[in-house]
C-alpha cells in the first residue's frame, strides 16, 4: 500500500457508515439501503468518480422515490455514498438493486447493498447472481482473491467506463 494513513481513514470512513447504517436499522426497524461505486485506489473522490455518484444518486432516488422514508448523503475518503432506509422488503429491494446494477450503462462500478433488519447485507449470490470482473468478466472476488489485475488496471477501465457513458459510447465502455 502506497499510502497506510490514507488507506487506514478509508477503512475509519467504512466503520462509520455502517455504523450508521446500524443505527439508522434501528431507528426505522426497516431495510436500508447503500449506494455507492466501486472505485479502486486511493482517490476516490475525483472528477469522474462524482459524475458517476450523480448518476447512480439519481437512479436510486427514481427507482425507490415510492419507499424512502429517510436519505442521507456521505461524503469522506471512500468517496461518496448514499443511505436510505426503505419501506419495502429487503429481497425485493435486493431484486430492484441487482437490475439496477444489471441494466445500466454504470452498473458494474455500481455498489448498491441492502441491510436487513439484522444488519447484514443481502449477497447477490443469495439472487443466483455474481458480479463480473470489470476487466475480464470472470468472478470479481475470485479476481480479487487470485489479485489477476492491477489497481491502475482496474482504475483505468473503470475511467474508460465513465468517461465512455458521459459520450455517449456505452458499447465500448
């Protein structure tokens, strides 16, 4: 790791959104709802990783307008994310997630989880589902565990995606 300090407020940013997302369980005694991208390396608060929260942001308020009793907007060294506590299953918000991440242009740097009301998140593979690699479309954690690709690989075709999307030219993000 280039930059343990940096890497070590990534990590204190992660506790305490689910930290939050705890208490917002807790509050609401309903599902919640977590989006935001997966976007490797250290900067994840750069020019292109906020157009695609905007993107992502917008799709989750339209797609789950009709559910939301509570929003909130987090914003720190994990980039930015969005929470929201849900009046709707969890396996039907799981279900509208996964198309969501499934059918847009974005959706494989899309990171949308839902929480059950004990706190844990629902698994795609709960679905049937896996997420692909964003470089070779074989299993993402089993990529991740073999370490088949770079950070900067990773970083460069998630750029290409973006950038591709806001052309216009999502057939060869």
């Amino acid at each position: 790791m280039k930059n343990e300090k940096l890497w070590e407020l990534i990590l204190t940013d992660r506790e305490k959104r689910y930290d939050l997302i705890c208490e917002i369980i807790e509050k609401y005694k309903k599902p919640v709802l977590c989006g935001k991208l997966n976007y490797a390396g250290e900067n994840k608060n750069n020019e292109l990783s906020q157009k695609a929260f905007k993107v992502l942001l917008n799709l989750l308020k339209d797609n789950f307008k009709e559910y939301m009793l509570y929003e909130k907007i987090l914003e720190g060294y994990d980039g930015k994310a969005v929470i929201m506590a849900l009046n709707i299953s969890p396996i039907n918000a799981k279900k509208l997630s996964i198309s969501i991440e499934d059918s847009h242009p974005l959706g494989r740097i899309f990171d949308i989880d839902i929480y059950d009301l004990n706190k844990v998140p629902l698994s795609r593979r709960e679905f049937g589902r896996s997420r692909p690699c964003i470089i070779c479309t074989d299993d993402a954690r089993e990529c991740i565990a073999l370490k088949k690709h770079s950070f900067e690989e990773v970083i460069k075709k998630t750029d290409k995606i973006i950038i591709n999307y806001f052309k216009g030219d999502n057939e060869n993000a």
